[in-house]
C-alpha cells in the first residue's frame, strides 16, 4: 500500500455509516457533504468537522481537488421497491449528479452506493447502463457489485448495491467474512447496556397493537404480519431484516424483551401456532414485547456503542436506516484500497500477477 493514507471526497455522506469504513480501512477523509442537518450534526460529532452541510451538486467544498476516491450514496427513496419508484422523482438525478463530480475531480476511483432495485429492476436498467457508459467515457473501467450486509459480518440481511469504478485495473470485489454464518441479533445486542439502562436507553415509544386481522405465513418471524405496522418482532437467533429508515414508529422492529433478558421460548411463536389452530387474535401484546432502542438499531448496523447520534429521535432513527453499515463499508473500502494499491506497486515495476496476489492478502 502508498505510504500516506489514500485521499476521500465523501458526497450526500449521511450519519458517516460508508465513511467510518473507508477510515477504517485506512483511508483520510478530507471533505464531506450532507444536505439534513442533523446528520451533519452526528457526522461532526463522530467523525470531524470536514463536513459541509449542503445541497449538492450546488455546494462542493474547498479542499476536494486532488482526492485519491470519492464515495458516497445518492438518495434512493425513488429507486426503492418501498417507494413509488417513479422515473421523474427529482432525488433520482441525484446518481447523475454524483458522476458529474466524478468527472469534475477526477479521482483514481470512485464508488457509488445505492438501494438493491438500482442494481436489479428493469425498470432502472437504462440509469444502470448510462451510469455505465459515463464512467468508461471518463476512463474507469466498472463493476456493479450487489453485496448482502450479513455476509460481512453485519447481524442484518441487507442488500445494497455497490458501482466501482478505478483508473486501469477492474475493481476488485470484495471479500466475504460471514458467508453462511451471519451474526446473530443476539449477539450483536450482547455488547450493549442492558435495556433501559444507560447506551441502551433511547427508548421507542411506538406500542405493540396486535393485527385485528393477521395476514399468517408458515413461520413466525418471517412473512408473518401478526401486529400493526410493518415493524415485525425479531428472530434473536438469526440477523436481522433490512433496518428502514421509518423506524421511531411502528415501523420499528420488535423485541421479546423475556427472550433477550432471560433466553425465553419466543413469545411469537406460541402465539403464531394459536391462531394457525384458529384462536381469535388478542387485543393487548405482552409487556414483554417492546421496540428495539435507537442504540439496539445502532448495534445492529455495526455502528460502535460510542457512536453518537444527534437531533430528535425519529431523526436518529432514520439516520441509522440509511446508514450503510460500516462494517459492510470497511470490506468495500479495503477492497477499493488494494486495487489502489496494486497500481501503485504495478507503476513501480512489480509484476501484475505478482502484485495481484499481494492486493488479495
């Protein structure tokens, strides 16, 4: 690898989730953009003040020529399957503005993160390929990378998608660490406070309601809707769904504090068996069933426990929905640098198949 730390001009950078991975892996953020105000605050507050509250593509800030990587994810509210995914939604240009700046900076590498739809959907195959086609006509070659958060060693099942681009070489996908065997939600809520007490007290104050008319799946925890709201209870014992940035509501997930606390046979699943015998539904949910804390949320994206979040509650929850987990963002960062770093050492003298190898260690 380079002797300094490769350069980062860190666009619509939201709470710092993709910017926490690329400093972990080595790399220096100089410069960062966010147009909500309260994640700028929470950026500030955990990452530096190198962060300019702003709209882009208006407001670039000083000190972002010369960058090794630029970074970022564009709004996705138009793209997702949880919208109306509407081609004319204004936040969709926000990807093409991205690639202008890109152009505009011209960085060794760049990637682009958006929602699993941008990666997937027909309906987005044309915004696919012109972002293709614009990265190549700027000299990157490309890859779309669709990447699963839980086989990175995140507790969530989290599907994002990943464009790369690098000056002479094709980007290099990075590497699994959890394949087969993701963290569980349990474990990952282990290295918390015990609910209510302190850093695990930001309290959800959304109540459980039971669905009057529970749509029944053959499992529990999975397609089930048995409560009111699209917050839906937790299997501890796996990761969890995609974490949304509703939550703060009864889009909030739930916990079965009893199973947490005291290793407690999942109250869910009796009650899912019940009504499959035809039981009427109940009115009232247990108090042990409650929503998960905003540090719960936080942990559950691989965020540190000394991460602090700023602004109103539902702010910091929709901030942490947003987030790329920075565990999932170290693994693409790393890769990222050691495509870096391979030219590097190619430019160098070293040889290609040699240096490849060494970029993989």
């Amino acid at each position: 690898m380079t002797a300094t730390a490769p350069t980062v001009l860190s666009l619509y950078s939201g709470a710092g989730g993709l910017d926490c991975g690329f400093r972990d892996a080595g790399f220096e953020i100089v410069a960062a953009v966010e147009s909500d105000r309260w994640a700028v605050e929470t950026y500030r507050a955990n990452l530096g003040a190198h962060v300019v509250h702003g709209e882009l593509p208006g407001v670039v800030p000083l000190g972002a020529s010369g960058v090794d990587v630029i970074i970022g994810g564009p709004p996705c509210q138009g793209f997702s399957v949880i919208g109306k995914m509407d081609p004319e939604d204004p936040r969709s240009t926000h990807v093409h503005a991205f690639m202008d700046l890109v152009a505009r900076f011209s960085p060794r590498a760049f990637v682009l993160e958006n929602v699993k739809a941008l990666a997937v959907s027909d309906r987005w195959s044309a915004v696919r390929e012109d972002l293709r086609r614009t990265a190549r006509a700027l000299g990157y070659q490309v890859e779309l990378f669709l990447l699963n958060a839980a086989d990175f060693g995140v507790p969530q099942t989290r599907e994002r998608m990943f464009l790369v681009g690098t000056r002479g070489m094709a980007p290099l996908c990075p590497l699994p660490t959890s394949k087969g065997s993701p963290p569980s939600v349990r474990e990952a809520l282990r290295g918390l406070p015990a609910f209510g007490e302190p850093g695990n007290d930001a309290l959800c104050a959304a109540r459980v309601i039971p669905a009057s008319r529970p749509v029944m799946r053959p499992r529990a925890h999975h397609g089930s809707l048995l409560f009111n709201g699209s917050g839906r209870p937790l299997d501890l014992g796996g990761p969890a769904k995609t974490l949304p940035a509703s939550m703060g509501g009864n889009a909030t997930p739930i916990i079965d504090q009893e199973e947490l606390a005291h290793g407690a046979e999942p109250w869910v699943r009796g009650y899912h068996a019940r009504l499959l015998a035809g039981e009427d539904p109940i009115d009232v949910a247990p108090d042990r069933l409650r929503r998960l804390t905003v540090q719960e949320a936080a942990a559950l994206q691989t965020f540190d426990p000394s991460w602090q979040f700023r602004g109103p509650q539902v702010a910091q929850f929709r901030q942490i929905g947003n987030a790329v987990p920075p565990r999932l963002a170290k693994a693409v960062a790393l890769s990222v640098r050691a495509s870096l770093a391979w030219l590097d050492r190619v430019s160098e003298g070293l040889p290609l198949e040699a240096e490849r190898v060494l970029a993989r260690a």
